[in-house]
C-alpha cells in the first residue's frame, strides 16, 4: 500500500493539460510538486491548488538540469508535460523548440535516474506519425515527423527507451491526439482549434479553417487524458501508447457543432494550409486498452462542458 503523501512532479504543470493532472493527482491524495517556468503556463491554472496548500509550485525550467536534480529528491513519479507545443511555432524557431524539448526532456530523464525514480510518463505527440495513408494509426507503424516539434518529440520518445534499457528508469510515453478541454487560450497566436473556433462564432466572427476543412483529427477531452496518465503511473507498462478517442471528425464537421450548440449560423472562411499541419489523425487504441485506459467523453459531451467558458470570454479588439 503506498504512502498518502507519496511525491509526483508534473512539469508543466501550470499549463492546459498538467493543471488538470496536478488537480486529479491532489484529488487522489499525491503530494504534487508543480514545475513550469510560466512561459506557457498560466499561474491562474494553479491557483486555486495553491490557495488551499493542496500542491507545491516551483517556478523553474526543464533547461535547468541542477534545479531539476533538486527538485526530484524523494519524489516517485515525474508526469514530463513541459514543451513548446505547437506545430507552427516550431516551424517558425526550431532551435528553441529543440533547446526546450530535447534538451529539456534529456535533463528529466537525467534527474529522474539519479534521483531513482520509479518512473517517468512522458507526454509525446500523434504528431510523430506525420503524414500517413493509412488509419487507424498503430503504435507499431513507420513513423514520419513532418516538424521539428513532431521530431523533438519523437526524440524524447527514444530518450525513454534509451533510459529505461540502459539505465533501468521505467519510462512509458503516451501520444496524445488533438487534446482539447478548458484553459486552453483561444487568444493566443498559436491557440488550438477548438477554443478559437468557439470563441470567434461566439462573437458571431466567421470561423477561419486552413485548408478545405476535410481534413481530419482524432479529438480527445483532457479528463480522458488524465486518466490515462495516472493508469499509466500506476499500472506496470513501459513503452509508447496512443492516447486519442479512436474516433474522427473533420475540421468542416467540427465547425457545424459548435455552430449547432451555439445556435449559430456563420459560414467559415477558408485560408491555405499550413505547414507542417498532418491531413488526418485518427488513433489505435486498443494497445492502451491493455492498461485499462478507455475514453469516456465523446466529442459532443466534451464541447458541451467547455463551451459556456469560452463562449463568455470575448474579446471584440480580437480577431
């Protein structure tokens, strides 16, 4: 039976996603130890675990392998959410995008096998499956980053492996699909779809699709992630596992939903792709099925609970 109070850090864990972890974590009686240097992150996401003493915060960056070295004393579980995250960022300034994830990624699993951790879930990207003609995608398929954010997660991926081979560090990465959920920043220049979506329409601004809109991604809500990342933690598997709904939308069928539960009627504007952006994600995920992990919200379901939050952020000096 494990102590109570055991120790997990969640790089990142001020951002989208690992708020939402560092919550479930203290929920289940983890003492959490919130890393992120905030420069993605939101203190906003965190404060409310703060106020209550629920989680311990730690301003400080991936980059920093002594600060990280500390950090990881008499901790158990590192969750590694902390990345530049965003495909067209990536494209635009590659060499930081690989200072943060690779470099950074190396300094965890540096920190991680000497602190003697007993294991560390890394956050990696459907984005290493680049541009593929075949679907579902598998685990075992041939992969092919298309960005320097898709190749610095895939080495990230590689580093788990080296480690837990050489240096017998237990390290499982879980490919997220196309996330969404709440505190995801619709302002920001390289926002996700989904609450850019939402927040324009709900301004009655025409949504702007890249492409034709045909195209395709597998989105999954972050409750669902979270999950998988604790079944992850304490079920005994190593290695890479897709983390997505195993369901597909295009990003026209996506538009007609939110414009069906928002009562809308817009018509979006099409604007040419972008690069380094796949034409479909759609996840197998019958390989994580093996620990337990299961998808519980559809797409619907998760619109649903997110939209009153975006829909009442507008910004009208916005577009």
């Amino acid at each position: 039976m494990r102590d109570v109070m055991e120790k997990v850090v969640v790089t990142g864990g001020a951002g989208f996603i690992g708020s939402h972890l560092a919550e479930e974590l203290v929920s289940q009686g983890y003492h959490v130890i919130i890393f992120d240097d905030l420069s993605t992150g939101r203190q906003e996401n965190i404060d409310s675990l703060l106020r209550r003493n629920k989680a311990e915060f730690i301003r400080g960056s991936v980059t920093d392998l002594i600060l990280l070295q500390k950090v990881f004393q008499d901790v158990s579980y590192v969750f590694h959410l902390a990345a530049l995250a965003r495909v067209p960022q990536s494209v635009a300034d590659p060499l930081t995008t690989n200072e943060i994830n690779v470099k950074g990624t190396l300094n965890v699993m540096l920190a991680a096998k000497e602190n003697g951790l007993k294991k560390v879930i890394y956050s990696s990207s459907s984005a290493v499956y680049g541009e593929s003609s075949v679907l579902p995608q598998s685990e075992a398929m041939p992969l092919n980053p298309v960005s320097p954010y898709a190749l610095t997660k895939l080495v990230g991926e590689y580093y788990g492996s080296i480690f837990n081979q050489t240096y017998n560090l237990p390290a499982v990465s879980l490919r997220y699909f196309n996330v969404f959920g709440s505190r995801q920043d619709p302002l920001s220049p390289y926002a996700n779809v989904i609450p850019v979506f939402i927040s324009r329409i709900a301004r009655d601004l025409p949504p702007i699709i890249y492409d034709d809109g045909e195209q395709s991604r597998d989105f999954i809500y972050v409750d669902d992630v979270v999950r998988a990342n604790i079944l992850a933690m304490k079920k005994g598997v190593e290695g890479v596992y897709n983390i997505g709904s195993g369901t597909s939308t295009t990003i026209n069928e996506l538009v007609t939903a939110i414009l069906a539960i928002l009562q809308k009627e817009l018509e979006p504007v099409y604007e040419k792709p972008r690069l380094g952006d796949p034409k479909h994600t759609l996840a197998e995920i019958s390989k994580a099925s093996q620990f337990g992990y299961k998808p519980e919200y559809s797409l619907e379901e998760g619109l649903r609970a997110i939209i009153p939050a975006y829909s009442s952020r507008t910004n009208p000096n916005r577009n």
